[in-house]
C-alpha cells in the first residue's frame, strides 16, 4: 500500500500500467464563435468568427485520460466506415493512440456531437449518431479480438465505458466480465441507461446521479447523502460490486465498498464545463485500483481529478502534474 504522502511514487507507478478500454467513441466538435445580433429570420443569435475544433471524444477521452497520467491506453470500439471514421482515425493518430482495437463496420456511423459555444456558454448541441446494439459479424468479431488481446495479458485493468451507442451489447458485457474473472483482470464501469442492471461482480461500478437514480428508479434529491448511502450500499452488496463510487456534481463523490461507506465533498472551483469529468474519474479510479490503493483513496484522489477538468471549457483531458500538486495538499491537510 503506498504511503498517503508519497504521491511522487504512486504517480510514477501509473506508467507501468496498461489499461483496456471498451466503449462507445465519437468526436466532439467545437464551434466557437462571438454572437453579436439576433437573426431577423428568426429569435435567435447569430454566431460568427467561428473557429471549428475537433477532439476525441466517449471512450476516447478515457483513452486521453489514462495517457495524461502517463500510462498505455488501449482503446476498442467500433466506428463507422464513414467520412467522420476517417476523422476519428486521423485524431487518434494525431495523439499517438493506438487503433489495434479499433473494428470498423460499413453498416455504422460514427457518433459526432458538435458544440456552438459562444464564451462559455453553451448554444446549441446537434448529435449525429446510431445507438443500436452490435450483431451478427461484426459483433462477433468484436468479441474475438476482445479475447484475443485479454488473452495475450499485459493488460492490468479493463475500463467499460457506456455511452449507450451500442458497442456495449448485452453479449460483450457478459462476456468480457466473464474473461476478466478468468484472467485476473479487474474491471471498472461507467455506465449509461439501457444496460445498467447488466454489470455484475466488478471492481467499480461508477454511475453519476442521474443514472443511478434511473437505474434503481429513486426518487431522493443528490443533496440527501443519507437516503443515498443506503441506497448505494444495497445496490452494491446486491450486484456483488467491490466498490460502488457515485458523483454528485458540486455535492462530491459517495461510495460503498467491503469496507465501509464515504461521503467526500467536492472543492470549491470555478466551473467552466462538467462535460467529461466522469471520463476523467472513471480513468483515474482505474489507475488506482491497479496501484492497490483502497475505496477511500481512490475516491478522494478520482473526485479531485474529475473537479479539475470542470474548470475547463469543453471536454479535456486531466493535467497530472496539477492533480499531483491537488493530491498533496489535499490529502497534508486532511
């Protein structure tokens, strides 16, 4: 177990670490533009000056993540053999990601979300996507090379990211669940809506407030941490989960675990965007895990994570050097 005051060390052990990625990708886009008038065709604003950006986005993002603390990430989806496809390739390639676990499928289309922003503030968002679970040969073929890079070891933990696109089918949760138990791998989980009663027996499971309150149909505000503990601690003793981490937004993060139940407020920041920090959390937490650190330390160091991408605009990745600097202070003055 590392010692709390060490974080140098426990830092420098994430870059021995090789995480498996598995999820639902797609690219963000950005339009930033000034809005200066109202359009007379309509009541609403006009941007101009705009400046378009694109950056990986979904599972891709935890893929960013783990690279940002320094350890391998390997990222398998399944994208479109579409325009936006060969987009999403080029950005991986422009990061230095590997797409050894990428499938590409003719019948798909690749999930594209853009963004009109103006400042800070958030204009419009238009989705392009297709949500239908995978099937027949390309499912299977996902599942094999799923297999083939579990079996081929090396990998220290599995990250199943649902952004509820259908790369996540029932069959590939069941079964990579069932080879991680096999080879000794563990698995953590940020799940999404249609399949969340599906995970069983993982490392973590990490739903945010809203899925968690949808997926054990609560009617109980995220401000009574009370009623939700003893909500989470059932669900987690009832789906066999190790660790069960929720996040609450500006009420921090609450989890029960084997050894007990936390409640760890969030830090006062000036949030400039929440888009992603659960990324961002669930990559962390994933880091941590491998490192042995325990449900208490994995909490506080993964809510602290997830707070700092909040102060940025868009979806962006975590700066280990500050979480660094963030885990020392935090944890001296505790």
């Amino acid at each position: 177990m590392f010692d709390s005051t060490d974080f140098e060390s426990l830092f420098s052990e994430f870059r021995n670490q090789k995480v498996l990625i598995i999820g639902d990708v797609m690219i963000d886009t950005y339009l930033w533009g000034n809005v200066g008038r109202v359009s007379p065709e309509a009541p609403v604003p006009i941007v101009s000056g705009v400046i378009e950006e694109n950056r990986l986005g979904g599972a891709a993002n935890v893929a960013l993540n783990v690279k940002a603390m320094g350890a391998v990430p390997i990222l398998c989806s399944v994208i479109g053999e579409d325009h936006r496809g060969k987009l999403f390739l080029d950005l991986m390639e422009e990061q230095y990601l590997t797409d050894v676990g990428l499938v590409v499928d003719e019948h798909r289309v690749t999930t594209q979300k853009t963004r009109i922003i103006s400042g800070n503030q958030h204009l419009l968002r238009v989705d392009e996507e297709m949500d239908i679970f995978l099937s027949g040969r390309i499912l299977e073929q996902f599942l094999e090379l799923l297999s083939d890079l579990l079996d081929s070891g090396g990998i220290d933990a599995i990250i199943m990211q649902d952004y509820d696109k259908g790369v996540l089918a029932p069959r590939v949760i069941s079964e990579v669940i069932a080879i991680s138990e096999r080879v000794g791998v563990p698995v953590l989980v940020d799940p999404k809506f249609r399949s969340f009663e599906l995970y069983k027996r993982v490392k973590l499971f990490k739903p945010n407030y809203k899925e968690l309150a949808h997926g054990l149909n609560l009617d109980i505000s995220k401000h009574n941490i009370e009623e939700l503990s003893i909500a989470v601690q059932e669900y987690q003793k009832k789906q066999e989960f190790d660790t069960l981490m929720v996040t609450l937004s500006e009420h921090g993060v609450l989890s029960a675990s084997t050894d007990g139940f936390r409640h760890v407020p969030a830090i006062r920041r000036e949030i400039a965007d929440v888009s992603g920090a659960g990324d961002t959390v669930i990559s962390v937490a994933a880091l941590c895990v491998i490192a042995g650190l325990n449900a208490e330390q994995t909490t506080a160091i993964s809510n602290l994570a997830g707070g700092q991408v909040c102060e940025k605009a868009g979806v962006v990745p975590v700066n280990a050097e500050k979480l660094l600097a963030e885990c020392e202070e935090y944890f001296n003055n505790s």
